[in-house]
C-alpha cells in the first residue's frame, strides 16, 4: 500500500512541474477550448442541475465556466466540505461575486447564509477536479480524498465529469480500492470516455 502511496505522490509532483512550465497563455488558450467543449456538450446542455467545483492550483481552473454558466441561467450547485466529518453539503449559487466566501485553506466555498441547499440527488452531471487521469477514467485528486466520498454517493445516472489538460492525462494513474473513476474528461484536444 505505501508503494501505491509513493506512486501517487511521484506523479502528482510531475504533474505539477508540468504545470508549472506552462505560460499563462497557453494555459488561457487550454482553458478556452474546454469551455469550448463543455458548453458543446449534450451531457451538460441536458443537465438541468450541474456540480462544479472551485479550482485550486493544479486543477483546470473554473471561474470563468462559473461565470458563463451563471450568465446562461445554469443550474450551478457548488460543494461545502466538512473536514469533521468528512461529508459535504451542496448549495445552489445565483451570484459568484456575493454566494462565496472563504472557508477552509482560503478556498471559496457558498456562502450557507446565502445560498439555497440543494439534495445530491438533484444532481446531473458533477464536475469534478483532479490533478491526472488516465484514459480508463482513474483519479488523482489532491489527497484529501473529498471527491472519492462523493462520487459514489452521486444518482447513477449523473455523469461523473473531469476536465484536464493533456498535460494532466498519463498511462495509468496508481489506484487504491477507496478511489473512484470518472466517466469522462474533456481536455483541450478531446473527450475521452472512459474505456
């Protein structure tokens, strides 16, 4: 099991040095055409509820997709973590700038004064993040294991959605018998469905 552990860190490190030689305009450019692709996609077009996340580093960053959606009527449902426990609430968010607020590690989060909860099993199509996937729809998160809780809590029928950039795909991604698979990732050059 440390091996797997050892593993998952190696690539994560390589990952992020990846990252980190990207310009911030290749990166842009990257960004643009997966948000290019999402809005294209049937999955989420159909989604009357859609699960995002607010990207930390590392991660396909979605402020700008929050936004569009936002200005194209989206159902935007964002997580709300609870470390104690290890569970998480989700709210419905109408306005990015006024919805959020700091939580945990600085990370933005709904703001649960502000924000109507919405049930998991509304849910449509989650995106969600991860620092590299390989082609069968394996998962390297950050190692908090948050979206390894959620996703086999999420209504069978909801996609299970990773946006990555090619840089974040890789042969085969260590897995552990806790970790979940998406079912897609949208890249800047492809969908990749899941093997």
């Amino acid at each position: 099991m440390e091996d797997v552990k050892d593993k998952k860190y190696e690539l994560r490190k390589l990952i992020e040095k990846k990252l980190d030689t990207l310009s911030r305009e290749e990166i842009q450019k990257k960004l643009k055409a997966i948000e290019a692709q999402l809005f294209e996609f049937a999955n989420f077009i159909e989604a009357e509820v859609s699960l995002l996340y607010i990207s930390q580093q590392h991660e396909v960053a979605t402020g700008h997709i929050i936004r569009r959606c936002m200005d194209s009527a989206k159902n935007i449902i964002l997580p709300v973590f609870d470390n104690s426990n290890g569970g998480a609430k989700f709210y419905k968010i109408q306005d990015v700038d006024a919805d959020l607020k700091k939580g945990a590690g600085n990370v933005l989060e709904p703001n649960p004064e502000r924000c109507k909860p919405v049930s998991m099993e509304n849910i449509d199509i989650a995106i969600i993040p991860g620092v590299a996937f390989d082609e069968k729809g394996g998962r390297l998160g950050t190692g908090a294991g948050r979206y390894d809780r959620i996703i086999p809590k999420l209504p069978v029928t909801a996609r299970k959605v990773a946006f990555a950039f090619e840089d974040q795909i890789t042969q085969m991604v260590p897995m552990e018998a806790h970790d979940k698979f998406v079912d897609i990732i949208i890249t800047e050059e492809r969908i990749i469905y899941k093997i």
